[in-house]
C-alpha cells in the first residue's frame, strides 16, 4: 500500500496516536495506534498486544512510561511517542510488534 493510499484511509477518522516500545536505545518498535492519549489508553494498548510485547522483549514486561521519563539500562517501556498515525506514515513507520505462531509456541 503506497503512503497515499495510507493517508487516504485516514480521511475523516479520529486522530490516533502512536504508541511504541523500546529499549531506551536505538531498538524501537510499533505496538500500536490508539485515539486515547492517556495513561488508561497506554495501558490498555500493552494489554491488548501483551503476546507480541513479551516476545520481543524475551518475556520482560515492560513498564508504561511518559516520554520524559528517564531509561535505567536496558528497561523495555510502552510509551506515546509524540506523532500521530499520520505524522507516522509520513516520516517512515516502525517495524510492527508482531507474533508469528513459531515464536508464540
């Protein structure tokens, strides 16, 4: 699906803004796009894709966090990542947080 396309979808729909996971380094992941952008909407996106999350973080569960909190180490975090689903498409998405059935098994 080319960018216009993607953007054409968007056309009259609510904002949604885009939730990631990462590491604090450069490892960044797509959880999802959400239209609650509060921390009862973070939490329910981190419920919503818990298999894939614990996946790539190898079983850690990652803290839900605000973009000014500061990272410790090498500590997972789900956070708001200050762009919206279009402002996303746009710049160049991230790689999906997905689970194939080899790696859920």
């Amino acid at each position: 699906m080319t960018t216009e396309e993607k953007l054409a979808r968007l056309k009259n729909r609510n904002t949604r803004y885009e939730i990631v996971l990462t590491n604090g380094k450069d490892t960044k992941f797509l959880v999802l796009y959400t239209a609650q952008h509060s921390q009862s909407g973070l939490r329910a996106a981190v419920r919503q894709r818990y298999d894939a999350i614990l996946v790539i973080t190898g079983g850690e569960l990652p803290f839900a966090a605000k973009r000014s909190d500061i990272f410790g180490g090498n500590e997972w975090r789900c956070l708001f990542s200050g762009r919206t689903q279009r402002e996303a498409i746009i710049a160049g998405e991230l790689p999906f947080a997905e689970v194939n059935a080899a790696a859920a098994a």
